[in-house]
C-alpha cells in the first residue's frame, strides 16, 4: 500500500533522493566504495558538498556578499552560534518569540548577553505571528523564526529590519522565495525540504562576522567554515550527498518558483477542507497559517479512533500533533505530493459522511 507520509521532520523525500542514496552506500559512483567508507577528503566527497553549496546558491538567488556553509549540530547549536558570532559584549539583541524554537533560541542567546523580546504570541498559546513591534536600532541583531513547525504558523512578510536580520528557517527553506539580501544569517538544519538530517545549512552575510569581541571557538565561529569552505573537519558525506540530490531535484521541478505554486495549492487544499469540515477546526490564526504544517483539531473527541482508523486504511501516516498542540499536524514540505494532501482530504469527507 502506497504510504502518504506527513511526517513534520525527518519528513518525505522524493524517492530519487532514496534510490540514489541506496546505491550509493553500496557503490557511489561506481567506484567500487560505499559513500559511508569514503574519506570527506577525496576528490568526488569534495565534488558533493561544492555542488550542494551551488546549488543553494542559485535556488535561493544568494548574493556575493553571503557565503553558504555546512555544519552539523542542527539548528539547536546555531542558536547558541548565532549569538556568540553576532551579539556584541555588552551589546544586545532583540527577539521575535513565536514558538518553542524561538524560545529556545532566546534560552541559549541569553547566555551571551542582553535579550529584548520585543515580540510575542505565548498570550494565545503561539497560534498567531506578532504583526506589530519595532525593531530597536541600537540591537545588534534581529532575530525571527519564518516557519513554527509545532504551532503551525508563519511569516507571510519580513520586516524591513533597521539591524542585521537573523532567521530560523529549519521547517520552510526552500519552498517559497525569500529576498536572502534582507538577511544577516538565514539557518536551517537540513531535516525538511534541504534533506535528511545530520547537516545544517546556513547562509551568512561575512562583513557581520568578526565584531563581537568574543574569543569564539573555532567549531562555533562561522569565519572557520566559511575559511575551510565546510570542511574543517568530518562532515557527514552521506548526508550532504541527500541534500545534494534533493537540491537537484528541486532544480529539475523548476525551482524555488515552481515548487512554491505546488505548495500554494497543497496548503489551499488542506484549508479548504479544515475550513468546510464541519468535523474538525484549524489552531493557527487564519491570515497566519502555515503552508508548510497544518494545525487542526477534531472538534469531537470521541471520533478520533474512527477518524484514525480510516487515516490507517488510507496509509496516511505520522498525522498526530506536536504534544504541545495536541490533534493533528499534516506537514506538506515539498516533496510531499499534492495526491497526498487529495487523500487525506477524502479521509476527512469519508468521516463527516459518516458522523457529520
Ligand atoms: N527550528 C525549527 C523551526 C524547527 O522546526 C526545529 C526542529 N524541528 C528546530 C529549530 C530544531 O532543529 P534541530 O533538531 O535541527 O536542532
């Protein structure tokens, strides 16, 4: 049975980027070696993260000024990284707080200086995005986070930030154009639409770097990635390769361009159905909901046996909400085709047929 996997990360890849991936530990490139035996130093290793870094490149339109790296850590160590590398001794920093993410990315900032958290939607429990503060100019940065992976939410617009502007972009790199000039660092771990996990990528502006007065560590400092072109030590040659391969994909769908539309009518789907199924109600602020995670609740609990009995039936898989939420959460990154969202829909009429 065809499986319809709306898994919130590591999430759906396009099968190429499996098969690929197969072969390759058993013989990449036909040269007679599994990619996992393969030392990060040899010539065709080296041919894979330069042909990712590319790739981002040009799918994301990355200006001159910008250097693209690969780290490992996740976006978890970026949060700490992002504040020993940009926030200044004595200085500050001002934060957007629009979920668990953002909170955890204040935690780990605090602990480098002074945090302003000039925003916030804990008040509603995260289902909206802030839509008026002003950015302090005397901050050394701004910090927001595109896409609420749990609460399902996101920025619809960026602000013309009078500082460099830092984003958290794990759960929506990639699925829809962004302007990367307007941005200081963009940071994404790998696990969604840039591939599986075990890298992270991010995009630094290189004339921010150097200005803290911090005695950084060399794995934390940016300068020693951008330095050693993301190869200051190991890293995971048979993770980038899947970002390498899925970068390509997207390439051959037509790009960041093409790949947004598909999203557009994904997310349109799912909402249209969340909004006319008198059975379920979305948790997100409408004008804020994501296109990338749908947040939705069935109204009745008593239904939810049936409701995933039938999810179980149709092999729609890894449905359930993050615990912080509750009900359901259909994430549709970009590999996930719209004949997924189709089913899941069905299964939804299928349940009000019988109970609505
Ligand atoms: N930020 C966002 C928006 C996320 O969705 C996640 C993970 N799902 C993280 C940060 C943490 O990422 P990691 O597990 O790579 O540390």
């Amino acid at each position: 049975m065809k499986i319809h996997n709306f898994s919130a990360g590591p999430c759906i890849l396009p099968q190429v980027v499996f098969d690929k991936m197969a072969e390759a530990c058993i013989n990449f490139n036909n040269s007679g070696t599994s990619i996992l035996e393969i030392s990060h130093r040899r010539k065709d290793a080296v041919e894979v993260i330069d042909t990712a870094r590319a790739l981002v490149k040009e799918l994301m339109n990355v200006p001159e000024s910008h250097d693209v790296i690969f780290m490992q850590g996740g976006a978890s160590l970026q949060f700490p990284i992002i504040a020993s590398n940009l926030l200044k001794e004595g200085g500050k920093a001002a934060y957007m707080q629009t979920g668990k993410w953002a909170e955890n990315a204040i935690k780990e900032a605090k602990r480098f200086g002074e945090i302003d958290v000039i925003a916030s939607s804990k008040d509603k429990n995260y289902t909206y995005i802030p839509k008026d503060y002003t950015i302090p100019t005397d901050a050394d940065y701004f910090h927001c986070t595109s896409n609420n992976t749990i609460f399902g939410t996101q920025m619809k617009q960026f602000p013309n930030s009078p500082v460099p502007m830092v984003c958290d972009m794990s759960s929506d790199i990639l699925s829809r154009k962004v302007d990367v000039s307007k941005f200081g660092v963009i940071y994404a771990g790998a696990q969604k639409n840039m591939g599986p996990a075990g890298s992270t990528m991010a995009i630094v502006q290189r004339d921010l770097l150097g200005k803290t007065g911090r005695n950084i560590p060399d794995y934390l400092n940016y300068a020693t990635h951008i330095k050693n072109e993301s190869s200051f030590n190991t890293w995971p040659v048979i993770a980038i390769y899947g970002v390498m391969l899925n970068l390509q994909w997207l390439k051959e769908q037509g790009g960041v361009d093409a790949i947004a539309k598909i999203n557009t009518e994904k997310a349109n789907t799912m909402y249209t159905e969340i909004d006319r199924n008198g059975l379920f109600t979305g948790t997100a602020n409408v004008e804020d909901r994501s296109q990338m995670n749908a947040t939705f609740v069935l109204n009745n609990e008593e239904l939810k046996a049936e409701f995933e009995a039938l999810l179980k039936q149709a092999g729609v898989d890894s449905l359930t909400g993050h615990r912080d939420v509750g009900g359901y959460r259909a994430s549709m990154y970009n590999a996930l085709p719209l004949e997924s969202v189709q089913v899941l829909v069905e299964v939804m009429k299928q349940l009000e047929q019988k109970f609505g």
